[in-house]
C-alpha cells in the first residue's frame, strides 16, 4: 500500500487568487492523478500527471487553469488558478503502482473561494 | 469511456440491519475498488476487487466480471458506517472511473 499525504488538507481563499495544492507518496509510483468532488458529487479526473513532462487533461479542465507539476516519482503539485466561487470543491491525489495495481488517495484538500 | 452506476442512491437502515449495495460497469475492468468516504472528505479504501469475493470483517464483496456487476454487502451495520460509498473502475486506462455514490444513513 501508499501512504499519500496532501496539504493543505482546508484553506478559504479570495477569489482571483490562487493556492497550490502539494501531494507526497511514501514510496515510488508510476501514476499520479487529481481529481475534483464538487459538493455533493462524486469524483471527476482532473489530469494525470506525468514525471517530468506536461500532464494529460481531461475534457473540460486546462492547463491554464489547473497547473500541474511532478518532479520526481513520490511528488506533485496542483495549482487552482484565478479562483472563482465555483472552484469551491475537494481535491484529491491519487496514486498506484503498475500494473493495474490498487489506488490509494490523499486525505483530501477542502478549497472554499469567498 | 466506461460507465459506472450504483445503487441505490440513498439508502437509511437502522443499526443492526443488514444492506447491499451495487455497482453496474459499462465494459471489461481490470481494477474494480470500494471506497467509503467519511464526513471529513477522506476516502478509505474498502476492496479491490476485480473479481471473485472478499471479506473483511462486517464487509464483504464480490464481483461477477464477466455480467460487469459488483455488489458490497454490510452487515450488522453501525452508525460508523454512514457516509457515502464509492465504486470506481478503470479498463486500458489507467485513471478510475467513479460511480454517483451510494449515501448511506445508520440510524442508532
């Protein structure tokens, strides 16, 4: 097993602002992800972020807005950018091994935009 | 992409009493997990489980893979164990897919 650790796990931010969102796996991984639950939904894959080169976006989220870095196999980031209330959401890094093994995720980051 | 519904999308039982959930998948999967997601937005994970059957304690899971369902069994439920219960599956793509969630109330 992982053991995944996200900080910040709350934070309130002004919109128009932005907050970057750090993700630690405790061993080496070959796949990372971020996911957003907006309240009351389920989970919808942001972008899977790739070692040392840019992330894959899912349809509807961009690269403008949800940066993404992983500079090494146990570390990402995800950035919300130009925060609107509607970003107020979880979100979630996840991360597994290979071949097709189990994922785990972090304990979540939990963004309120006033 | 692959499909992924659950049911019911609420379900209320009184503690002691017994419930199962269900997961329906769109397409082949070669990961299938449970996950329980508490009050404070953390995800725990419950079975992977891409087929057959498993048991941990009060849980149990099984999944036919080859009529794309899985089903998550409770019993003796707890007020513990409310909260809202995921499936998620991924197929040649590596990310899951979740389902909508099954929001489950234990009343003491």
């Amino acid at each position: 097993s992982a053991v995944i650790s996200q900080k910040p796990s709350r934070d309130i931010c002004q919109r128009g602002t932005s907050l970057t969102i750090q993700c630690q796996v405790d061993s080496q991984v070959t796949m990372m992800f971020w996911y957003r639950q907006q309240p009351g939904q389920s989970l919808t894959l942001i972008a899977t972020a790739n070692q040392g080169s840019e992330a894959t976006y899912e349809s509807g989220f961009v690269i403008d807005k949800f940066p993404i870095s992983r500079p090494n196999l146990t570390f990402s980031t995800l950035t919300v950018s130009n925060m609107s209330p509607e970003d107020s959401s979880i979100y979630l890094c996840s991360a597994r091994g290979q071949w097709d093994t189990e994922a785990f995720f972090g304990q979540g980051t939990r963004l309120t935009v006033v | 992409g692959i499909q992924v519904e659950q049911s019911p999308p609420d379900l209320i039982l009184q503690e002691g009493a017994n419930s199962t959930l269900r997961c329906n998948f769109s397409d082949s999967v070669n990961n299938l997990q449970w996950f329980h997601q508490n009050p404070w937005g953390q995800l725990i994970n419950l079975f992977y489980i891409p087929s057959g059957t498993k048991q941990n304690g009060r849980l149990s899971a099984t999944t036919v893979a080859t009529e794309r369902y899985s089903l998550l069994y409770i019993s003796s439920s707890q007020t513990t164990d409310s909260g809202v219960y995921f499936c998620a599956v991924s197929g040649s793509a590596r990310q899951l897919t979740f389902g909508s969630g099954t929001q489950l109330t234990v009343l003491p």
